[in-house]
C-alpha cells in the first residue's frame, strides 16, 4: 500500500510516517517509480507506536517494542528491552502520581483551614452578601429551589 493509504488505516498523516520514516521507526522501501510501498506489518508496527504514544510514552521509548515486532516476535512488549522501557515508565507515573497526591493533600489542608478561618469570621451570621451577584448575593426565588 502506498503512504497515503497506511496513514489513513493507522489514523494518522503522511508526514508523521515520514518523520518515523526518518527516526529509523518505520522501513522506507520504494518501488521502482520512487513511491513508498508498505505493508500489514508496517501497519503492525505503527498500531503499537500509537497504542504506546496514547499511554503518554515519547517517540523514542516506542523503539524496543517496534524493534521487537520487526525482529518477529509476535507482540512488541514479548522482549527484555520493551519490558525495561514498560518498567520505567510505570516508576515514572507512579513519582507523577504521587506527586500529585502529594499536591492533593496540600489543597485539601488549604481548603480546610480556609474553610475554619471563613467560619470563624461569621460566628452563626448569615453569609454575606455580594452586591455584585444577580439578587444582591440572595438566592433568585423564582430559580432556585431551596
């Protein structure tokens, strides 16, 4: 099939196989007119370039597994260097995940002290009202239900 083609059955563009092209990820074959020629397989290898792309792993973290597929092997991931990237990219999200717990946990105590400082500030008063919002700050009784 020519570029065109695989770019639409891999949902993707000419140009990004062409850059893959020029990354070594993906084999430039050519036909006697010039024309770039590829196959089920190329189309293989640039499935798993997207499957791996969509789980957030860079271009050239997608290497081993293509590697992988292109030396035979019936999956990309079925090799000890595809193993290694999937290992270190799982040690890379779970630093972002606890990061982000870590970020969490400091919101949450913001908003629990602000909400004590907001509290003690009306002690049993009514919330005050902000002249700037539709009905003085005062629910709208013909849009609100409470």
């Amino acid at each position: 099939m020519r570029i065109g083609e695989l770019a639409r059955q891999a949902g993707t563009t000419t140009r990004t196989l062409r850059y893959y092209e020029s990354r070594g990820l993906l084999p430039a074959r050519r036909t006697g007119n010039g024309y770039r020629e590829y196959d089920e397989e190329d189309l293989r290898l640039l499935r798993q370039i997207r499957t791996l792309q969509g789980f957030g792993f860079e271009l050239e973290e997608t290497r081993p597994f293509v590697e992988c597929l292109q030396a035979g092997h019936p999956a990309g991931d079925s090799c000890p260097a595809s193993l290694d990237v999937y290992r270190a990219k799982l040690a890379e999200l779970d630093a972002v995940l606890a990061r982000l717990q870590t970020v969490r946990d400091e919101v949450a105590a913001q908003l629990a002290r602000a909400e004590v400082e907001a509290a003690a500030e009306l002690p049993g008063g009514p919330a005050p009202r902000c002249e700037m919002a539709p009905h003085g700050g005062r629910p709208d009784p013909h849009t609100d239900p409470t």
